[in-house]
C-alpha cells in the first residue's frame, strides 16, 4: 500500500512516495503548478503506476492551529484530486514543515538556488512521514 504526499504550491507541487509497507517517505518529484487538466492526468497516472491507496495533503496552519488563508486554495484542489481521481485525502498539519526543510538543507549546505529546486520535494517527505508516524503509533 503506497501512499502520496503532496506539499502544494501555487507555482511547483512537491511529492512524495511511501514504501511499500507504508512506513517510510522517500522524496519522489517536483513538478510545476500546471493547469489543472494536465497536473490531474500525471497524479492520475502514477497513481495508476505506483499503486497510490492515499493521498496526504499538507494544510497549512498558523501556530495557533487555525488555516491560514492559502488553506482554502488546498482544500480546494484536494476535492478535486478526491473527485477525479477517487482516493481518500487525508489533511496533515505542515506548520513546522517548512522549517524544518531549511534547517535541513542549510545543514547539508545546500545552496539558495538549488534548495529552491527540491526544498518541496523535501517538504512532501516531511508532511508524508509524519502522517505515517502517527499512523503507526496508533
């Protein structure tokens, strides 16, 4: 059972692939905000492809745990990755995701330009891998 992550952006959407079992996130692409026919037919193949069961959106929240105004524009195209695509869309907190990217890839000296690349891919992974631990903890 595989499952996606996705941390989306206006202009590139980050993904991100399980394992097979369903216990670890592996940075998979990132790919550009193209209109919506044509970004529903790629998920819609590696969905096919990759056997996706889920799908794990990240929500973006402020810190007091409220949706911030982008929530909105998530909200909406999970409904319709829902309707199109008929998998189950589970909303995962992304608050501390994009800090956490940084951190990361200022540590590993990633630079600007390149960190720009796959700093999405790489929050997918995150938001992915913690809805995964706390799946398994339960």
């Amino acid at each position: 059972m595989k499952i996606l992550g996705i941390d989306y952006g206006e202009k590139r959407i980050g993904l991100a692939l399980s394992d097979d079992l369903g216990s670890l996130a592996h940075e998979f692409e990132v790919v550009a905000n193209w209109n919506n026919e044509d970004l529903i037919e790629y998920l819609r193949n590696l969905v096919i492809t990759e056997d996706i069961e889920k799908i794990v959106i990240g929500l973006p929240l402020n810190m007091s745990g409220e949706e911030t105004y982008k929530a909105q524009d998530v909200r909406e195209f999970a409904a319709m990755l829902e309707n199109q695509l008929d998998r189950e869309i589970i909303f995962e907190d992304e608050r501390w995701t994009t800090k956490m990217v940084d951190k990361v890839l200022r540590e590993m000296k990633i630079s600007q330009k390149e960190a720009r690349v796959c700093k999405d891919m790489v929050a997918a992974k995150y938001i992915l891998q913690s809805y995964l631990d706390r799946e398994k903890d339960n």
